[in-house]
C-alpha cells in the first residue's frame, strides 16, 4: 500500500511561499539551495519524522475508513513530544506555506510571538481562503458520542493549518495555509477538540506568558493518502523556546456516522432540514444529550423564548439583553447556526458559569 505523507522532504516542495514579519521587501523565499551542508544528524532527524509520520498516516486510513473520532473521541490525540525540522532559517515572526506537486497544502511553520496572539485577540482577522479541493457543502447532523449532542450545521470548514489567533492577518496570505477539513476536524466534539485543542495549548502558553519574547515554533502537516486531495488528518508540532510547551498532536478529519470520500468530498449524510420552529430545532439538538447532563439540558432548554431574534443577512442577530450561549460556555450576539446554541438572557448565562466570547469566527461573533 501506498502513502503519501505530503511534505517531509524538500523534493516534495515544489511551490513554497514564505512572508517575514514586518519587512518592507521582497518575501524571503526559503529554498533547498543549503541540502550540501545537511549534516547527517538532519538527515536522520528527517528520516526519524518520515517513519513517524508513516506510522500516524496508517492509523488516521485506520480511523477514517471506519469513521471514527479517533481514541479520545475528540478527533485528536496527543503523540509525545515535538519532531520539529524545517526551522533553521525561520526567526521570530516569520512563516511558511507551501503545496506539493499535486497543489494540495503541505507543512506550515511559524515562529509564533506573543504580540501576534494580542493583536489577533477581539474577532477573526481576514476571511478565510478556499483549499486546493473545495467540495460542495451541505448542512448535515453530527452526533457525538462524546457529548452526546448533535450538531447540525455545514459539514465542511475552511480549516487553518496555523489559525489567526495565533498568527493573525498573516495567516490568510496564501490558500496554503488551508484544508478542506470536517466541522469535527476543526473543534473536535466539545468545540475544544481537533484542531482547536492545538490552537489552545499555544493560546494559554500566551496567556499563562504575557508579554514575553520567547516564540513558539508552530508546524502542521496535513497527511494525504496517496493522491487524495483531502487530508485524513494533520500533525501539528508545537514546542515554545524555553521547552515549557513542547508537544506532537494529530487531528482526525473524519466525522462519526458519516463516510467521507476524500477524493471529492462527497458523502452520505442525508441534508439536515432546518425546522421552521426555533424551539423544536433546539429541542431535537438536546434529546440527543446523555442521562448524565438532562438536568443541566431542561434547565437550558427551558431558557428559550418563543421570540425571534433579528436577522442580518447570514447572521442571527440576538434581542437587546439576550446571547446565543455554546457548549463550551461562552456567549455571542450573532451566529450564522442558532440552532447549535441556547438562547438565553444575558443574566442566565451568566448564572450557569457562561462568559463572553473576547473573539469570534466566521460562525459566531460576541
């Protein structure tokens, strides 16, 4: 069986963009013109990363094919340490994207800096890029055996290799940077799993850090199963330069329940029909709960109102007083998917350990 793990070696780069922070010239183009001074250490580094990167492509098949949220049930797991190479000529505030010779996203690095996760805080910082295989989307019903919910909303997401919370307008300079990845993909099932428990471990090493000049080398690899244009995951490897921070994780881009034909995108989920009652669209949401959390789910459902919020275009828009309230506790004044929150008072939220959201995304804003 072949495996095609993407970027691992510079002949798998043909096409490499690469930005330096606050540089008034040219983009810095990092080539393969060093190979002749690769010393055999490096070598070895990168042949150690290929094997492992073989060995966690065999397992992402393994999960997806059987349309599975991975061992955490949280579509990522944590895999050891770091296995960073790449970044000898990066400095702090640089990044690099790059496709392979099939136009699919390959490696993404960046020096990450503290002031690029404070100036990204408060809402998203560009719009994000169609990838090289864009499918046609549809709104679908994912249920979680996690969390019991299901969420009903698009199945795809443009998905960030390096988000913009942590490297800002930066990181939606090149389609590079983007995969075609499943809504599970990108937020796990409890909004803190897939891609975003990455995100967040670097986010509270800024948070637990501010101010501080150290950096953190930032790199994700999507993995492709021969010439899939459609990643059955990615690595990220993330590690902070005083070691604090210091781990590999890989991400599932499956969804449960649902086969995915990651030569195209298509699938087999029925299209999630959207109730015309708000009330029942939220009622069919929280049945789905387990035993465990059906105090918690009657107390939120019981704060929905029979009254319709506003609408702005796509988005939702909530009444004076009143907030879209998530899974994980935090709370918006629009979102382009109602159905996926609880609609409460502001006062409700709160008492119920809620907060507000400080930014948004391209689904829900504070």
């Amino acid at each position: 069986m072949l495996l095609s793990v993407g970027l691992l070696t510079g002949c798998s780069e043909p096409s490499t963009e690469t930005a330096r922070n606050n540089s008034s010239s040219s983009p810095v183009k990092i080539s393969d013109t060093n190979h002749s001074k690769t010393t055999v250490n490096q070598l070895s580094k990168s042949k150690s990363k290929q094997n492992n990167y073989h060995s966690i492509l065999t397992k992402l098949i393994s999960y997806t094919d059987q349309e599975s949220a991975g061992p955490t049930q949280n579509y990522y797991w944590v895999n050891g340490q770091a296995k960073l190479t790449g970044f000898k000529h990066l400095k702090a505030g640089d990044y690099r994207f790059a496709a392979d010779s099939h136009g699919r996203a390959t490696t993404a690095r960046a020096v990450l800096t503290y002031n690029e996760y404070r100036n990204s805080q408060g809402g998203r910082q560009g719009t994000p890029l169609e990838p090289a295989m864009w499918p046609t989307n549809k709104i679908v019903a994912i249920s979680y055996s996690l969390t019991g919910r299901t969420y009903h909303g698009y199945l795809y997401n443009r998905s960030h290799s390096i988000a913009d919370s942590l490297l800002g307008e930066k990181s939606y300079t090149s389609a590079n940077n983007f995969t075609t990845g499943t809504r599970p993909q990108n937020v796990g099932a409890d909004q803190n799993g897939g891609m975003r428990y990455a995100e967040e471990l670097a986010e509270n090493y800024w948070k637990e850090h501010p101010n501080t000049d150290q950096t953190i080398n930032y790199e994700t690899t999507p993995l492709y199963y021969n010439d899939e244009p459609i990643p059955r995951g990615s690595v990220i490897e993330i590690k902070s330069s005083d070691n604090v921070l210091n781990s590999e994780v890989v991400v599932l881009n499956s969804v449960e329940g649902i086969k995915i034909n990651y030569n195209d995108g298509s699938d087999n989920a029925p299209i999630y029909q959207k109730s015309s009652n708000a009330n029942t669209s939220k009622e069919e949401e929280t049945t789905s709960r387990t035993a465990s959390s059906n105090d918690n789910t009657n107390n939120q459902a019981a704060s929905v109102t029979n009254s319709t919020p506003a609408q702005d275009e796509e988005w939702t828009v909530a009444e004076a007083g009143k907030v879209y309230v998530s899974e994980s506790k935090k709370y918006y004044s629009r979102v382009t998917n109602p159905q996926n929150y609880t609609y409460e008072t502001v006062a409700a939220a709160q008492a119920t350990g809620a907060t507000k959201a400080s930014r948004g995304n391209q689904y829900a804003r504070p």
